[in-house]
C-alpha cells in the first residue's frame, strides 16, 4: 500500500483506519493499494484504491465500498465525530509500477522505465511480455539510424534489482479490449448510508475519532 499524498490527516489515524479497511479488502480478494485521508473543508474525504489480477468492475468496487463502510460503522462507538465522504477506485493508468503484482498486471502494455545497474541506468519504452520471479521482459525497439527500416522488437529481461518504477505509456490506436482491466481508475463515491440501496451520492456521513490518538477520544 502506497502513501498518502499531499496534505492528509495524521499517520496515527491513517495507520488506525488500514488496520480496519486492509483486512475486510483483503477478505474481499483485493489488494489495498492505497489509502489516503484527505481534509476538504468541514469534513474530511477517505480515498481507498484497490486491485486485483482479474481487473476490477463497478460492481466489485460497490461491494468493497459497503464492506468498508461497515467497517467504519463497527468502529465508531465512543469517538469523536468528523463527517467524511468515502471514496472507492481502481488505479488509473498513471500509477506507477512499483510491485510486482503491477507488472503483472500491465502485461501486454507498452512501459518506460529506467533500467541497469545503478549508476548506469537507460531510460527503455518496451512492452511488458512476460513477469517471473527473474525479473520484467519487455520488448524493446532496436534503437537504428533515421529512415532506416525500423527492425523488430527485441526481447530483454531486467531483474527485479536493475528496474526502476514504471509508467503505463497511454497507446490511443489500441483497442478498447487492451484496456478493459485498467481504464483511468473507475471510481465510486458515496457515504456509509449510500450503499444500501445502491445509490451513491456524494452526502457527508460520519467518521469516528480520524484527528484523535486511539487512546485520546474525547466525549461528543
């Protein structure tokens, strides 16, 4: 799971709600990618990111927003109150690739990355062929003289200890089917009270103690 950026709530309360969201997402089947908590105003806004190899669908989305939303609901009792509005997305296409769960699941995308030993690294654009336990394949294009017959891809292995973080490369001919599993991060936004009838809104619902140490609750 990634970092919180920019301007979020404290790592205190950030690392308290993980430790109610990772295992109901995990429970789930997905992978918590990231989980950031944002102030907005009067209220505060809790961004889950998730994931998994068989690529992630509005409906699975729905149903991790409810598990966590109840989650929330179940830890509520006894703390102080801040209105929240929580939202649940896939990754978008600009995510880097850090893991190797990522690479794997980009196969068949064109990357750029940097790569070699440290010290030595060149930047590659290549398509992600194959992900092991060696490392990353990625198809590379033969670097040649301009108008020159351009020559075929070539296959190149980088270990996993020779490869920096990677960028899907955005390819507009491809076909839509390319790019079911990750479009621009599919996105569900709502409250607590949203997901039972499976109509999200962007109302304001209540989240517990997320400024407050979780031995510091203060009385409503």
């Amino acid at each position: 799971m990634s970092a919180s950026r920019g301007t979020h709530r404290s790592d205190s309360a950030t690392e308290r709600l993980s430790g109610w969201i990772q295992p109901v997402v995990s429970e789930a089947g997905y992978d918590l990618e990231e989980l950031v908590v944002t102030p907005a105003g009067r209220r505060s806004v809790v961004r889950v990111v998730v994931d998994r190899d068989a690529g992630v669908t509005l409906d699975g989305i729905a149903e991790v927003s409810r598990a966590v939303s109840e989650v929330l609901d179940s830890n509520d009792d006894g703390m102080g109150r801040t209105p929240y509005v929580l939202e649940v997305s896939s990754p978008g296409v600009d995510r880097p690739l850090t893991e190797p769960r990522h690479w794997r699941r980009n196969t068949g995308r064109m990357v750029q990355v940097a790569a070699g030993p440290a010290g030595s690294t060149e930047q590659l654009t290549g398509r992600i062929t194959g992900v092991d336990d060696a490392g990353v394949t990625l198809a590379v294009e033969a670097k040649g003289k301009p108008g020159a017959k351009k020559r075929a891809p070539q296959p190149r292995l980088v270990p996993w200890a020779e490869l920096g973080a990677g960028r899907v490369q955005v390819e507009f001919a491809r076909s839509e089917a390319a790019d079911d599993h990750h479009d621009d991060g599919d996105l569900l936004e709502g409250t607590d009270d949203d997901f039972d009838d499976d109509t999200p809104q962007d109302d304001a619902a209540e989240l517990d103690g997320l400024d407050e140490p979780a031995d510091d609750r203060g009385e409503k």
